[in-house]
C-alpha cells in the first residue's frame, strides 16, 4: 500500500493516511483516472495489480479519462525523436520524450486512425499494423500469417471504432483487383474476422482513393 500512497499523493503530502478502499473501487474508480506515469509505477505494486492494469478493459478505461479535458496530449513524431506535450497552454512548452516500442525510425511509421487515446500505426518497412497507446507505452500487432492486418498505401482505408458490446475494433478495407475485402479485428478476442461491405461493382476499380479516420 506504500506504493499505491506513492501514486496518489506526491512525496510532499506525507503523513495522509490513504482511506481503506476495496480493491475493486482502487481498479474501477483511482487507478483509471491516475497519469500515465503512476499507473506504470502501480504495475509494481503485486502482480495482481499488473494483471489487472495490462487487461484491455483497463487500458479502455483509463483511455476515456486521459481523453477528458485538460488531460488531453499532443503526440509529436519527427525524424528520429518521438514526444508527447499537453494542449493545456501554460503546459505547452513541458515534452515527455518516449520510446518507440517497435525496432524502427519514428519517421518509419504511419498514423492510420486514432481513438481514445489508442493509436492504429503501420510500419513503413513491414506494412505491418499496430494497436499503440503511446502514453502506457502498450503495443499489440494485429498482423498474422494469414496475410491479415498488413496495410497498402493508395489501395487501404482503416478507421478505430467501437462496437455495441464495448470492444474496440479495427476495421480495415482492402482493395484488390476487381474485389474489395473488408476485415475487423477485435481487440477482445485478438481476431479477425471477414464482413460484408461495399458489393457494387463500381468500389472495384481504380478510380478513388479511400480516406481512412475515425468510423463511428
């Protein structure tokens, strides 16, 4: 319990004796809501509490409130350095440097889509894509041998949304040769599955170019 004190109150605010919570209210209501920074020093706390803070209904919810308010960031990607800064102004100027948490050059990769905080990247060497949430420094990749999750510039759209049962999907349209395939990954289940869309004939051609984002 010293930990989580370390967490919720700085150094300067000793002798506050931190009420006696449930586990479950600490998880669903103090953690959630905590700076990227003290939920990645909580981790340390046991190894239930780096179960429970590593789960993707935990990272969905600690996304929500980082996207509330003055809590929001700005995510900086240059040639070779990567930063997160605040849109608060009198914050502005205040950089956190981060580290990639694949082996390429920030200028190798590609923002698809964003979403309460989660990003959809692609690497530009590989084509592979990602699920990244750069203020927990969480990454997933979506590829797998299927040839799934694997992104074509000029041919592919995707888009971050959530589905009616609260899971977070990637929804990736591919364009082929008089076909166009669409694919959503589930963040729950770690899947992807095939979904109708778009079977006109006048999609399968050359003629546009898709403009991937946010499908709500």
């Amino acid at each position: 319990m010293k930990k989580l004190k370390g967490c919720l109150y700085s150094a300067s605010e000793s002798n506050t004796k931190l009420p006696d919570l449930g586990p479950d209210l600490i998880m669903s209501e103090i953690l959630p809501r905590l700076p990227a920074k003290c939920v990645g020093r909580a981790k340390k706390v046991c190894k239930e509490w780096l179960s429970c803070i590593s789960s993707k209904e935990f990272v969905m919810m600690h996304c929500r409130h980082m996207c509330k308010g003055s809590r929001q960031k700005i995510l900086s990607i240059g040639q070779e350095s990567c930063f997160i800064s605040s849109t608060t102004v009198d914050l502005v100027d205040e950089k956190t440097m981060i580290t990639l948490p694949f082996h390429v050059r920030p200028s190798d990769v590609w923002i698809l889509s964003s979403l309460n905080g989660l990003l959809c990247v692609c690497l530009r060497n590989t084509f592979e894509m990602l699920i990244w949430n750069p203020l927990i420094r969480t990454c997933i990749n979506i590829s797998d041998s299927k040839s799934y999750g694997f992104f074509k510039i000029y041919s592919d759209a995707v888009g971050l949304y959530i589905d009616s049962s609260n899971d977070y999907r990637v929804l990736h349209i591919k364009r082929g040769r008089f076909t166009v395939d669409v694919m959503a990954y589930s963040r729950r289940t770690s899947d992807w599955k095939r979904i109708p869309f778009l079977q006109k004939r006048h999609y399968h051609t050359n003629g546009y170019v898709w403009s991937g984002g946010d499908f709500l």
